[in-house]
C-alpha cells in the first residue's frame, strides 16, 4: 500500500471561466487509479469532491462551487500520489445583479433578493434599488477583453455596487462607443438625481402637501368620533369593534388560504429535503453501499468511502447527519468484528494476515490486531504440532500420505526444501519411493517428515509475519499512516521479549516431541507422558535414522535461512548431535546382528584363490555400514565431529572391534558345524584339466574341507580384507582403526592358527601312523631281510595319502599347499626318523632297504622340506650304518631311479605347478 506513483498534475480545465455550478472537465496527469484514490479537488479554494466524477487518471468531471476566490488553481489530491499541482488557473464569473422592476430571460433566485430586503445586519446600497442603468444613456459595450480590463485595473471592479467599484472601468465595459455629447447628457442625468438626493424629505412633503392635509382631516375626525362614542358602552369602543372586525378578517383569511399555504409549505418542505437528499446523497446511500462492498469483499472501497464519510460528516451537528452517521459507525463495527474474526481465523496465507491487518489499522480498531493474530499463529502452530503428536500414538495415521486434506498432492514443504537442496547438490536428496512407501515407513519417520513440514510450512509465514510488525511494513508509508508505523515499531520493541518466548516454545516443543519419538530416555518423566507414547512402534534402523536426520538438518537449514538467532537454534543442535551419535551406535549394533547372519549364507563355493563369498560379504557389509555413516558423520555448518568425543570414540571402537571379532566367531562356528553331511569324501579326478570339479553349487564339504575353506578366507582377512576395511574406515574419519585392525588381526591369527593345528592333526597323525605297521608288515625284520628290489608298498601308500591331502587342499587354495604339505612332511619325516632311531641295528641288506625307502620318501616330497624335516631325515639317515661298497651304492642309485620312474605320475604334483587352475 505505500506510494508508488508521481503526484497529480493538472494541465487543462474547459471551459477556463465560468459562473457557479458551470460544469467543467479537468485534464493532466496521474489523476488517481480509481474513485477510491481520489480524496481531495479543490478549484478557486472550493472543495468540490463531492460533485467529482472520475472518468480516468487523465480525466475528472465536477461543478465549480461558490467560492470565495475569483481565480485559482486547480489542486487534486489523491491515496497514490498526494497533493498534486495545476499548470493553470480557473475564473469564477460573478453574476449580475437583477433589479425587481427589470426584465431578465432566466429565473432570478428569489432568496437573494428575499435575504438582500431583509438582512437587517447589513446597510443596503441606494444604488442596489436602482435601474441598471444609472446614467441613463443606451447601453454601448465594447469588445477589450476581460482579462485586459482585469490586468488594467487590478484589485477592481466594474459593478458600481461593489466596494472598489471604479468609473473608468464601468465605462470602458458598458459605454466604450458612446459620443461625447451623450455623455454629457449622462452626466446632467447624475447631476439631477443628486439634486433630488439632497433635497431629501422636504422635497417629499412638498410633493405631497395635499395627500397630508386630508391624513390630517381623516385623524381629526376619527379622534371626535372616539370622543363622542366614549368608552363605556357595552359594545365597546369603536378601536376594540375595529380589532373583532380585523381579527375575524384575519381568521377567514387563514381558513381561505390555510390549504393552500399547507400545500405550498409541505411542498417547500418536500423541495428541499429532496434537495438535501440529492447533495448528500453519498452519506445517505453510504450503509447501504457499505454492506453491499462487505458482501462482494471490496474492503479498500468501504475503508475509502468511510474515511471520505468521517472526514465531511465526522464532527456534524446536524441531527439528520448525525443519525446517518451514527448508522455508518455501526456498520463500521460490524465490519472490524469481521475482519478481527478472519485474521485470528486459521489456517490463513501470510498475504491475507498483512490485508486483515491493514484494513482494521485503516478502520482504527481498538488493541493490535497484529500482535493478536501473531499470538493466536503462535498457539495454532503449537497445537498443531501436538496434534501431528497424537494421531500417530492413537493409530490415526496409518494410511497417511495417499493424499493430504481436500485432496491436496503436491509437494510438502519439506519436499520441496530438500528437492532445491538436492539440486544444489547435483544429487537426489530423496530416492523415489514405491506406492507402498507410506505402509512401510515407520510410524516414527512418518512423524519426524510430517512434524517437519508443519514447521517448515508455518514457521517462516509466522516469522515474516513478525518482521513486517517490527520494521512497520504491515503499513503504507504515506503520511496519513507514519502515526501507525511509529505505533507498530513501538509495540514491536515492547513485545520483543514476548516473542523471543513464543520461537522459543515452538523450537523447544519440536525438539522435545522428536525426542519423545526417537530419544525417551533423554526426557524427563513427567515429560514423557506428553511427548513420549512411542514404546509400542518398530524399533528403528540406522538407514531410518540417517533419513530422520536428514530431515531434521533440513528443518534446521530452513529455520536458519530465515535469520532466526543461532542461540534460539541450538536446541536443534544439541538434538542432531544426540540423534548422530544415536544413529552411530545403532548402525553398528543392527550391523553387528547382520554379521553373525553371514554364517548361513555360506555357500563353500571357492574362487580360484580358495575364497567363498564370505569375506567379501562381510566386507560390503562393513562398506555399507560406513556409507550409511556418510551423511548422519557429515559435518554441517555449527555441528561438531562426533567422533571427536572421547566417550562416543570409544563406544564405536568397542562395537567395531565386537564386529570384527562377531564374524571371526562366525567362522569358527562354520569349522565346527556338525549338521553338515560328512560321509563324502573329496574326489579329484587328477587327470582332469578342471581341478575343481568336486567344489560346485550345492557342495557339501566334509570337516576337513571346511577348515581347509576356513583357513583360507582367514588368510584372504588378514592378507586383503582388513587392510580395506582400515582404509574405509581412514576414509570416513573414523578414529581407532589402528585398534581395530590389530585385535582384529591377532583373532583371525588365533583362529588361523586353531584350524591349522585341527587340519594337521586330522590329516597327518593317520599318514604317520601308518607308517610303521607297513614297515613291518610281514614280520619284516632290518636284521634279516632279502637284497632290496625296490621300494615297499607302504612307503608308496604313504606318498599316495600325501597325493590325496595335496589334491584336498589344492582343490581349495593352492596358496595353503606348501603350508600344509610342509607340516605333514615334517610328521611324516619326524616319524620316520623316530623308527629308524628305536631299530637295534640293521643287516646289510636291512641298511640298504632303509637308505632307499628314506631316500626315495626325501626325495619325492624335496620341494616340502623344511628344516625341521630335513633335520629329521639326516638323524634318520645317520641311525643306519653307511654304505661302503660301490656295488651297493650302485644298486642303491639304480632302485632310487626305477621308483621314480614308476612313480612319476605320482610324483609330478609335488613339482612347483606352472598350470593355472581352471577358473569357473
């Protein structure tokens, strides 16, 4: 409503003279917006707004006035532009004054004449009875212009019954072509009504003398008459019989006329009430407009016509006027009652609160209706608030999101804030979600999402609401309301306090009612009975509480956009670092409960590096663990790194650590699984290209193979896995990775080195027992055998059981090959050597048989040897007696080459592999 426009400007008027109420156009410039904007017209002094009749902002049509003025400017004046300014000028053309006895083509106003014969305050002018023409001579006017007469003789006038009348000019304007010879005749004609003048009465008794004698006569008679008659007569004397003679006359008269006066008195009446009615119908017809306007709506027309109404009627003390008005007031105060009933109406647009606002400051209510609207916002939002509490703890809210009230669609406003946020971002803030959604969704996300966009959607409307109160913007600036803005200004420091209390409640009644939901604990206990409630719903995940999160920090970012005091915030503060390290703790628990599942989906399908999906499960489950951190870890403007806190550091290395040693539980569990079938035993086809045929889908590994499998994903974590963890973990800032990495190194270590043992004494106690029931088999004696012709069968056996541990573990992991057949060499050989050592002594040929079977068990498993077995073998080798002759030695090397070359097949998987495993 403030000012915009330039201020009026009048550049024509047609005509540019005239008499009053001559009918005139106005042309110029910026002339209002409407009959509304129009408040002011003055020409010559005269205020003729009444008579106004706006046609548009360069056209207005009215009558010129009586005004006191005989020439001046036209001024406009108007709501948009103020008082306005006139390029030209307007002259009022006084009338002439009409004689009784003179003759005149229009009709005279007989109360001039009435009101000039019987103003008894004034002196009348002898020349005012007098004929219009004085001098007595044909009337001559001339052609000179008015204005040049006017420029000629300024402060003038040419009527000779006018104070500063002056001959030359009455002259110039009636006798300018007349001779001089009739001027004089002019002149005699004066002389001679001056004479006349001086004579005086005594002229008029001269004149008369006769008509006097005869009054004389007629007194002196009617005095003997009185003399004569007396006064005693029952009759009475003849003046009362002259007064009952007047009086009767005087009765029949009145009964004569008494109609007709009636019927001119009543229509006298009647003319000017109509009259009064036409020049003031505007206030007549003003109730009636009024509650038309309220009706339609139009509330500018009926604040324009009261304040035009109030300015020309306000002070009245006509009784008529004074009723009408008194009428206007009352609709006035129906019309504030209304207005006061729609602001405090809600839910209500912040447009429509600054027009309420205005209308009841242009219609002077009583109190501030701004700071009432802003309380009752103030107790609706809360309510609000409290409401969105309790429908979702009774059950109301079930199916809520299919549509909003009155089947509104669109976008939230928190939609819409985090669908810009997203953008600036370059991301999707909010992945697209299944019809379902709703359904699925927690009670507690949907609270938290809905919570928010009733703040977000009333909040900033309430806040613009009170800055336009401070800096007075609910007002015009014009200067008919400088008074109001100062008054709003002052309120506004006044009630600062107040108001600082009411964001404070709604932010504080936000923050407890998502602690209610999410963080009771944190709540005292006389609280939780108002905000709490929520013991029944889903408990929630960490993915539910990054988007709860989300959803607060977007509440916040709106808040704060709208300059909202950091100080007042800082509860949303405390509440997102609480609601952070919430999120922390449960992701880790939830993924904690994830990892011991891991277990059951293992399928014992190895790769070609010996490795099941398990680590690579746990891996991914731990990568998405760390990027459902990302965003709650994120540190926004004003928040603080959680893991920062020393309290909250050391909780989350607890519960990773408990992860990691969670899923090294896991697998020693799957080592010791009994439910597993464990009558088949492993075949490998070692003629087949595909050395993987016995590990496929749906395989059900025996208790070897699965710690053979087991031992090889704890190499896979400690080699590959734990290494990437700690680099996701450096990655996404979180603190004690060293600690972590450690423990969970020496457990996988632990476990390594438990499976080792279990796999070796599984695999090699049989081999090595073995050994020395074939070594005597047949009552074999060292002391009495026959010349050696080869090795025996049980060494052969042997070899072949260490073929078949070979063929296991290669089937699983190659990398475990030279590990376990080392350690089962060095079973093998260490129980050798101890028979070889408890021998007595041996014969010729029981040496020679002994040097061979070592020398060709060495031999074969050379590529295995360590040096505990290689010690071994040597104290073998040194219990037998030495070999001296070269027919021996000879035979011995020749037997040696005839087992290798029979063997041969055999021996080749002892050989380093230089074929890769055929990967499936």
């Amino acid at each position: 409503m403030s000012r915009s426009r330039q201020p009026p400007l009048v550049t024509g008027i047609s005509p540019k003279e005239g008499a009053a109420w001559t009918k005139v156009t106005i042309r110029g410039e910026n002339l209002g917006t409407g009959p509304p904007d129009l408040i002011g017209l003055l020409i010559c002094g005269h205020n003729c707004l009444l008579t106004a009749e706006w046609m548009s902002a360069s056209k207005i049509v009215c009558r010129v006035g009586p005004a006191k003025d005989d020439k001046g400017e036209i001024i406009v004046t108007t709501k948009s532009g103020g008082l306005g300014t006139s390029t030209v000028s307007f002259k009022l053309i006084r009338p002439e004054r009409i004689g009784i006895l003179d003759q005149s083509a229009v009709w005279v106003d007989e109360m001039n004449y009435y009101d000039m014969r019987t103003d008894r305050n004034k002196g009348i002018s002898p020349l005012s009875l007098r004929p219009s023409n004085p001098l007595g001579i044909d009337i001559d006017k001339g052609k000179l212009p008015q204005k040049d007469i006017e420029l000629t003789f300024p402060g003038m006038s040419g009527d000779f019954t006018s104070e500063n009348f002056s001959a030359t000019w009455y002259l110039i304007e009636n006798h300018m072509g007349s001779s001089f010879e009739q001027l004089k005749i002019a002149a005699n004609n004066l002389k001679k009504q001056a004479t006349k003048k001086n004579e005086g009465s005594l002229a008029y008794v001269k004149g008369g003398l006769s008509t006097f004698f005869e009054a004389q006569d007629a007194l002196a008679a009617i005095h003997q008459r009185l003399e004569s008659d007396g006064t005693e007569r029952v009759e009475g004397s003849m003046t009362q019989r002259l007064e009952t003679i007047l009086n009767r006359a005087s009765d029949t008269a009145d009964t004569l006329f008494q109609e007709v006066l009636g019927r001119k008195d009543k229509a006298d009446s009647t003319r000017n009430a109509l009259n009064v009615l036409q020049r003031f119908k505007f206030l007549f017809n003003l109730p009636l407009n009024i509650e038309r306007n309220i009706q339609k709506g139009d509330y500018d027309v009926v604040i324009n016509d009261y304040e035009k109404a109030k300015s020309l009627f306000g002070n009245t003390e006509v009784p008529v006027f004074k009723k009408v008005y008194a009428e206007v007031e009352t609709r006035i105060g129906a019309l504030r009652s209304l207005l006061l009933e729609k602001l405090l109406q809600t839910p209500s647009t912040l447009h429509d609160q600054k027009r309420y606002i205005r209308y009841l400051s242009d219609l002077h209510a009583p109190g501030d209706p701004a700071w009432q609207c802003i309380y009752a916002q103030h107790k609706w939002i809360l309510q609000l608030m409290q409401n969105c509490r309790d429908e979702f703890i009774s059950g109301q809210r079930v199916d809520v999101g299919a549509l909003d009230q009155e089947g509104d669609t669109r976008p939230s406003a928190l939609g819409r804030l985090s669908h810009t946020a997203s953008l600036k971002r370059g991301g999707s803030l909010r992945t697209p979600r299944p019809s379902t959604w709703r359904f699925e969704t927690p009670q507690q996300v949907q609270f938290v999402e809905k919570l928010s966009d009733v703040v977000i959607g009333q909040l900033p409307n309430f806040w613009k609401l009170w800055i336009s109160y401070v800096n007075g913007s609910l007002f015009s600036e014009t200067g008919e309301k400088s008074g109001q803005v100062e008054k709003s200004k002052k309120n506004a420091r006044q009630r600062q306090n107040d108001f600082k209390k009411m964001i404070e409640e709604m932010i504080n009644r936000l923050v407890k009612l998502v602690r209610g939901a999410l963080l009771p604990t944190t709540l005292p206990q006389g609280e939780l009975n108002f905000y709490g409630g929520w013991e029944n719903k889903t408990e929630l995940t960490g993915a539910w509480l990054t988007q709860i999160i989300h959803t607060v920090r977007a509440c916040h970012e709106a808040l704060s956009a709208l300059e909202i005091p950091n100080d007042l915030l800082q509860v949303i503060q405390d509440l997102l670092l609480e609601l952070r390290v919430h999120c922390l703790m449960v992701t880790l628990l939830h993924t904690t409960e994830d990892v011991k599942g891991l277990a059951e989906k293992e399928d014992w399908v190895v790769d070609n590096e010996g490795i099941t999906s398990l680590p690579s499960q746990f891996e991914q489950c731990m990568v998405q663990m760390l990027q459902s951190l990302k965003e709650p870890m994120e540190i926004k403007p004003g928040e603080i790194n959680v893991l920062q806190l020393d309290q909250v550091q050391d909780q989350a290395t607890e519960l990773s650590v408990n992860i990691m040693k969670v899923f090294i539980n896991c697998l020693e569990q799957l080592s010791t699984k009994t439910d597993i079938d464990t009558s088949r035993n492993i075949s490998v086809d070692l003629s087949s290209p595909d050395r993987f045929t016995g590990v496929h889908e749906g395989f059900s590994p025996t208790s070897e193979q699965r710690l053979l499998i087991i031992l090889s994903n704890c190499q896979y974590l400690e080699r590959r896995t734990f290494l990437n963890l700690a680099n996701h973990f450096e990655k996404h800032c979180l603190t004690g990775t060293e600690k972590i990495t450690r423990v969970s190194v020496d457990a996988v270590r632990e476990l390594d080195r438990k499976l080792f043992e279990a796999y070796i004494e599984k695999r090699a106690d049989p081999i090595a027992g073995s050994l020395e029931p074939g070594i005597y088999a047949g009552y074999f004696d060292w002391r009495d055998c026959q010349t050696p012709t080869g090795v025996r069968n049980y060494l052969k056996e042997a070899l072949v059981n260490i073929i078949t541990v070979h063929a296991e573990v290669f089937t699983v992991s190659k990398d475990l090959v030279p590990r376990v057949l080392s350690k089962i060499v060095e079973s093998v050989a260490d129980e050798m050597c101890r028979l070889m050592q408890c021998v007595s002594s041996f014969s010729k040929n029981g040496a020679l048989q002994a040097r061979l079977e070592l020398c060709a068990l060495r031999d074969a498993i050379a590529p295995y040897l360590n040096s505990e077995s290689s010690a071994s073998f040597k104290l073998a080798l040194d219990a037998l007696p030495q070999l001296h002759s070269g027919a021996d030695k000879k035979l011995l090397e020749e037997l040696l080459n005839k087992f290798k070359s029979s063997m041969q097949l055999q021996l080749t998987c002892f050989q380093p592999c230089c074929i890769q495993p055929v990967k499936r």
